[in-house]
C-alpha cells in the first residue's frame, strides 16, 4: 500500500508544478509623457540609444527625444510644423516624418530638421526604411498608392504600385530589401458586398508589384504587418476577426492563424527572441505570441487604444504608444532552470518480508570408537531436553526402585537451576565405564564418560546419548523453516 501512495503523491506534486504559470519575462520600465500634447508616434534607434516621440496638442507640434536608459529627455523639443503622425529611420541617424503632404527629416546629429524633404501629392499615411539600400518607403492614403523613394535624391524608383484601397498597413524586410503592404476593402458583387483583404509585395529596387496574398474577406480585417526576415515569415493582424495571419512569403501562401483576442492592429517582431507582439486596441494591452507555439504567452499593460508599436532588436525593448503617452517595456533573461536532485525511490516490499531460510544443521562427526584412559566431552543442546539413561552391557531390573550410585571419583554437581535431572549409568564389565548427565534449568547439559583401556560397548553407548537430542534439535529447526517459508509465498501471493 505505501508504494502506490507514494506514486501518487509524486504525480500529484509533478500536477502542480506543471500547472504553475511561467513567470512573465517582460517588465514595464516606465512611461514617457510628451511636455505637451498626445504621442502620435515613436521610433527609436539602437545606436544612438534614443527614442523619438512625435507629440501634438492640436496646435502645437513637437519632437522630443529620450534616452532609452534612463527615460530622461534630451535637448528641448524640436518644433515641427505639422503632426508627425508616422516616422521611420532611415540611415546616418536620419528620421523621417510624415507630415501629411510631405515628409520631412530630421538629423538626429546636428538636431537639423528639414522640412519638404519629399514632396508628395496626397497624404501621408504609412512609412518603412530600408537604410542598407537607401529606401524609403510611402503609403498614400489618398492616392491609394505605395511608393519607393531613393532617400539619397529623394526621388520615386519607378511608379507608384496602386492599390484598389489605401493602405492599412506597411513593413520592410531590410534583409532582402522586400516591402509589403496590407489593404482591406469592400465592393459588390452581385448585389453583396464582399470584403477583401490582401498582402501585397512591393520590390525594393525597382518599385514594382510582385505579388498578392488573399488573407480573407472579413470587415475591418488586415492592418498592421511585420517580418521575419530570417524565416521569410510575414504576421498581419487582423483587427475585426481576432487573429493574425501567418503568410509563407516565398511560396505567397497562408500557412496559419494565430488567435489573438481584443482587436489586435499594430505588429512588430523580435527575430532575436522569436516572439511576436500584438497592440491590442479593444484591450488596452499589447499581447506576447510565441509562433512556434501559436498561442498567447503573455499580455503587456499599456495605456487605452495602443496604436503603434517600435522595437529595440538589440536590447528587446519594445515601445507602445498608447493613451497619449509612450510605455517602455523590456524583456528579461528567462531564469536559469535550477537542477532539481533526481528523487530516489525506495521500493518497499508490497508483502511481508520473507525470513530465511534456516540451514539444516550438521550432524556432529561420530565420536572415535577406540576408547581412551580418559575422553570428556561438552555438548551445549539450544533446547531443554532429558538425557534418556543408555543402556549398558547388563541390563537393570526394571522392577527395582534402586538406583545404582554414582563412582566415587565422578562427582555430580548441583547447579543452581529450578529444574535440576541426572542419570548415572554403571558398567559392572570388566571395563569399567560411566556417564553422568546433568540437564540444568538453564537449559546447560554437561556429559562425562570414563572408559576402560578396552571394551567398546561403552564408547558406543555415549556417543548414541548425544545423537539422539541433536538429530531431534535439527528436525525441528527444519520443520519451523519449512513452516515459515510457506507462510512467506502465501503472504507473497
């Protein structure tokens, strides 16, 4: 019975260890707050250690930067002359703004903004850099269109890619110089109206189309979009139905969807840790997904509605902008799996514990027959037993009350025991011969024999005094073995 409750006291604690929630591995640092005004966006730039926060009150514009160390600003606020509403950094330290109907820079170096850096004929909605091949690129929400500009002269690689609806949503991969760009609308056909929502793939080098992706007909359905640029993998969150498409951006197919609840919108991708995270706008949270599990890990508080997202890759810290302000979030190292010593089981018998078998004892050697002037022995018996008189060449008479006397030269001792036996045993041979036995209380026998210079009689007639209570000693002590070991299988059993 222990063995059993043992096991299941040990399955029981292996239970609730794995039904223990992992510890988060993401901490909010802090919150920045814009000096004035709402945050509209942020980016931020590993290198530098600083982050870019576009803010506006309705009347006033600004830029103000932040240590991504401390949180402490630095410098005072760059005015601008519109909202920022979207940013990007591009290289040398160079980050762009969306200002509408144009886009300007800013030199992060010399704290220089210049504005009309690219003239653009519509408005301004999206913005994605490729700094290693000098791209930038540019969704316009009024001309329905995506464009490829060289930041280098600031002019368009080749024509716009015109889309059948504005775009929702725009991301670069900076390692094969990719651009793509989500957009959802609704048409009727055949008296219904049909949504559609669709990833579209934009060359880097030469500003065309080079592909599409059905993603769904769902209402309010792709808008932000992120890359993994190392698994050719690309995530588009689909805010109305609740989940985020995974796409094979070789093969241009779907290949999974991820459920993330609270109307996820904003995307941004660690490649260094694998995980994906979801601004959730209906939830106030932004949610961690691990991919490969394809599930929710972990959900990040933030302020109300977060709408935009950046990323440090170098040090995994992730930026939300929500609720007007900026949280800095940081993921820490997973703890170190402490080795936990491996248990040791000791089996317990489930019967009782077989006792051994006793070893049937040795009868002793017979004792020499050739007498000697003089032969003692010493028996020990390990039970109480009466040395039964052995017979001698002339037989008593068995009527006769008289017992012959010791010999005068074999004295009988009187131990000190409750129980005290003898037996004398005279041969009136020409031989003389006698044998006392003395069995004690304490269950001690002590045998004597003298024995002529010839006669063998006598000899033979004291040794057969010992073999008799050892030989019943010893069937015994194989009787009880016997015993004992059927009472061990039946308890076996």
């Amino acid at each position: 019975m222990r063995t059993p409750l043992l096991t299941a006291v040990a399955v029981l604690a292996l239970t609730s260890t794995a039904a223990t929630p992992p510890p988060p591995l993401h901490e909010n640092l802090r919150t920045l707050t814009p000096p004035s005004g709402s945050a509209l966006d942020a980016e931020v730039d590993p290198a530098g250690d600083r982050l870019y926060v576009s803010s506006s009150d309705g009347a006033t514009h600004r830029l103000t930067v932040y240590s991504t160390a401390t949180g402490d600003p630095v410098g005072e606020p760059v005015a601008l002359p519109a909202p920022a509403t979207v940013m990007a950094l591009g290289a040398s330290g160079t980050v762009y703004l969306g200002l509408s109907t144009r886009i300007a820079s800013y030199d992060t170096a010399s704290g220089t903004l210049t504005d009309q850096r690219i003239a653009i004929d519509g408005s301004v909605t999206q913005l994605a850099a490729d700094p290693g091949q000098g791209r930038l690129y540019a969704g316009n929400q009024a001309a329905k269109s995506v464009t490829v500009y060289d930041t280098a002269t600031g002019a368009p690689v080749g024509e716009p890619v015109v889309l059948p609806f504005h775009p929702a949503g725009l991301a670069v991969d900076t390692t094969h110089h990719t651009g793509y760009a989500t957009y959802v609308g609704g048409a009727v056909e055949n008296g219904t109206v049909v949504y559609r929502n669709v990833l579209t793939t934009v060359d880097g080098t030469t500003g065309r189309l080079t592909g599409t992706v059905s993603l769904g007909s769902t209402a309010l359905g792709s808008m932000g979009v992120t890359v993994d640029p190392v698994g050719r993998t690309g995530y588009v969150a689909n805010l109305a139905a609740g989940t985020v498409s995974v796409v094979d951006l070789r093969e241009q197919k779907v290949t999974g969807t991820l459920a993330v609840d609270g109307n996820p919108k904003a995307l941004a991708y660690d490649p260094g840790t694998s995980t994906l995270y979801a601004a959730r706008t209906g939830a106030s949270s932004v949610a961690v997904v691990d991919p490969a599990k394809g599930e929710v890990t972990e959900t990040i508080t933030t302020g109300e509605r977060p709408a935009a997202l950046a990323l440090d890759p170098e040090e995994h810290t992730l930026y939300t902008v929500a609720g007007g302000a900026v949280t800095q979030t940081a993921r820490k190292a997973p703890p170190e799996p402490t080795p936990e010593p491996t248990p040791t089981t000791t089996q317990e018998p489930t019967g009782p514990t077989p006792e051994p078998t006793p070893t049937e004892p040795t009868p002793p050697a017979p004792t020499d027959t050739t007498p000697t002037p003089t032969e003692t022995a010493t028996a020990t018996a390990t039970a109480t037993a009466t040395t039964e008189p052995t017979p001698t060449g002339t037989a008593p008479d068995p009527d006769s009350t008289t017992t012959p006397p010791p010999p005068a030269d074999t004295p009988t001792p009187t131990p000190t025991g409750a129980d005290t036996g003898s037996s004398t045993t005279e041969d009136t041979g020409p031989n003389t011969h006698a044998n006392t036995s003395t069995d004690t209380g304490t269950g001690t026998g002590t045998g004597t024999g003298t024995t002529g210079s010839t006669g063998s009689t006598g000899g033979l007639a004291a040794t057969g005094s010992r073999i008799l209570p050892v030989t019943l000693a010893a069937a015994s002590l194989a009787a009880l073995g016997a015993a004992a070991l059927v009472l061990s299988r039946s308890r076996r059993r």
